[in-house]
C-alpha cells in the first residue's frame, strides 16, 4: 500500500518529457540539497519547540489562543516537510525517508504516513482523473457535473452550495487527516502498521494530556478547536490552489506523461515569503513533472519547463493566489448546477 510517492514515469526514448528531463538533468536541478534541507528542518523544529514552550508558558491565559494559532502554521509547515521527505527529496535511501515521515507525521502532527503516502502516490500518477486521482472522489464535495448527478447523501446536500463552504469546511480538514490516519490502521495491507499506531496513539495522548493538563477544560477545548480548525484551512490554503478549478479526465482520456501532469496543475506567482508559505508548492507543475525535485530547484526549473511547453505548444497556467481560489471556487460552483437544476458550461 505504501508505494513510493516519488513516480518514476516511463521515458520513453525521444519522448517530450525525456527531452525536457535531460535538459533538466543537465542544470544539475535532481541534486540533492543537505544544507538547505538541514537548515530547514532545524528551523522547524525551533519553531515547534518554541510553540509548546510557549504553550506552557502562558497557561491558563486567552492568550494561549494566540499559541494555538502559531502552532497551526507551524503544523503546517511539518506537514510540508513530510511531503518532500515522502518523495525522496530529503534523503537517498528509502530507510531514512520512512523514518523521518514517521516522526514527522504520524508523531509530529498526528498525520498517518503511510495512508498519505499511497494516497498521494495515486494521486500524482493521476492527477485530477475521476476514478483515479482519490483527491477528487466525492466525498463531502463533487468535483465535476457527473459527480453532482450522481451525488446521495452529504455530498448532494453539500453541493448545492459548496463553493461558499469550501474555505469553511477547511476547518475540519484537520480532524480528517487524523480519523483517516486511525481508520488505515484497520487495513491489513498497510505496512508498519503497528509501528503506525502506536506513533499516532501517542501523540494523540501526548496532545490531549498536556492541553487538560495545563488548561481548564473550557480553555483546553477552545485550544483545541481553534489549533485543528486554522491547521485544517492552512493545509487545504495551500493544496487547493494546486488542481482545483482545471481540467478533469474521466475514462480512457489520458495523455502522456508530460501533458497528463501540466495541463492538469497550476502554478503560483509569489516570491521568497510564497515559497516559504506554500512550501515549493506552488511550483505545482515543476514539482509534478520531477517528484524528487528538491524545493528549492523548482524556482530555477520553472524557467526550463515554461519556455519548453511553449516551444511545444503546450498550455501552461500560472496565477496569482488570489486568482488561483477564484478559479478554483468558480469550478465548485459550476460542478454543482446540476443539484441546483442548473446546467453550467465549465469554464
């Protein structure tokens, strides 16, 4: 269950993509980079020592909502640790990988790492393909007109509206990401499970101890909604702008590596502070194109990848992050005529 997130596609001899991945090659852009990485992760691992000290520190204090909310960004940025680490971007060896996204995730912020990673893994080899890509299921949501149709439950309630509910249904992201890691623990074919959750069940105890333990339980509660809440809508803030709102595939509707990945991702405009925030993300097609692609060479590869997709004529979509919701809520909207007895032609 747990395959490499870092897809290795097929290169073909004199393919599109061989072509742009030998020019990318050549830069030297799938070079590790140690110094940057280690410099990183220590400086995260401050930060989270520097939140729960805080957290202490301030005790029984309303203030202590203002911790809760340095410690939501800070969540947020081991959960992006976790993903570079889950491609391969931080360490060679397999072995040093899973035990970093261990402690990271499943440890660090209560994340299962292996059901992510098999959830990402299918994902990347399929981005936004209904049937395949399992981020755009219908879940609580429908991601196109077709889903809306055949929507029961949740998601045909849901969909009627769910364009003015997508940002605050964000703010159960979190709590998911904890009952799916604890529901994978059920499947046999998980490994480590047990290694899993027993990480997991001690950080759930961890957490849970030292909130009632320091606060009273009004306070404790209110940490708790306010810490899973702003974690939540920071994580789906940064992974929302990446494929929502383009093009989905559905059947046998699927092109060649290179296509099947940039007509279906969108970049970001920003500069240092967006990289920071977004964690590299939004350099969606770079990092889709080259999954072990440290981070910080995806800014340097931009330059390659845009100037060959127009030498092919292929499209390529960068926005500004503003922009990149609009879009994204616009498309919610439009996969849900249907529910309102509508038919809206996607944009």
């Amino acid at each position: 269950m747990t395959a490499e997130v870092s897809i290795r596609p097929e290169r073909t001899t004199g393919s599109d993509f061989a072509r742009l991945s030998k020019r990318i090659a050549d830069q030297g852009l799938m070079a590790r980079r140690p110094g940057y990485y280690t410099v990183r992760i220590a400086a995260v691992m401050a930060l989270y020592a520097a939140g729960w000290t805080a957290f202490v520190l301030v005790g029984a204090s309303w203030w202590t909502l203002a911790v809760a909310a340095f410690l939501a960004a800070v969540f947020g940025q081991v959960a992006l640790l976790a993903h570079d680490v889950a491609h391969r971007q931080v360490f060679r060896l397999r072995k040093a990988s899973e035990v970093s996204g261990w402690v990271a995730a499943n440890a660090g912020i209560g994340m299962g790492y292996g059901w992510w990673q098999d959830k990402h893994t299918r994902h990347h080899a399929n981005p936004n393909h209904e049937g395949l890509d399992p981020d755009i299921e219908p879940d609580l949501l429908v991601w196109s007109q077709d889903q809306a149709r055949a929507a029961k439950g949740l998601p045909r309630l849901i969909g009627r509206s769910q364009a003015y509910m997508f940002f605050p249904l964000l703010t159960l992201e979190a709590f998911n990401l904890h009952v799916s890691g604890v529901r994978a623990l059920a499947d046999r074919s998980l490994k480590h499970r047990l290694l899993e959750g027993t990480l997991l069940v001690g950080h759930f105890a961890v957490y849970l101890t030292a909130l009632f333990l320091v606060l009273p339980p009004g306070m404790a509660i209110a940490f708790l909604a306010v810490h899973q809440c702003l974690f939540g809508v920071y994580l789906g803030s940064v992974f929302a702008p990446n494929h929502k709102g383009m093009p989905i595939r559905t059947g046998k509707d699927r092109p060649d590596f290179l296509r099947r990945q940039v007509l279906t991702s969108r970049n970001v405009r920003g500069n240092w502070f967006t990289d920071i925030v977004l964690g590299g993300l939004n350099y969606q097609i770079e990092h889709h194109l080259f999954p072990s692609m440290p981070s910080p060479n995806l800014r340097k590869a931009q330059i390659i990848v845009r100037r060959y997709c127009e030498e092919l004529g292929v499209s390529y979509l960068e926005t500004g992050l503003i922009t990149s919701y609009r879009q994204a809520l616009r498309s919610l909207h439009q996969a849900g005529a249907p529910l309102r007895g509508t038919e809206a032609t996607p944009a």
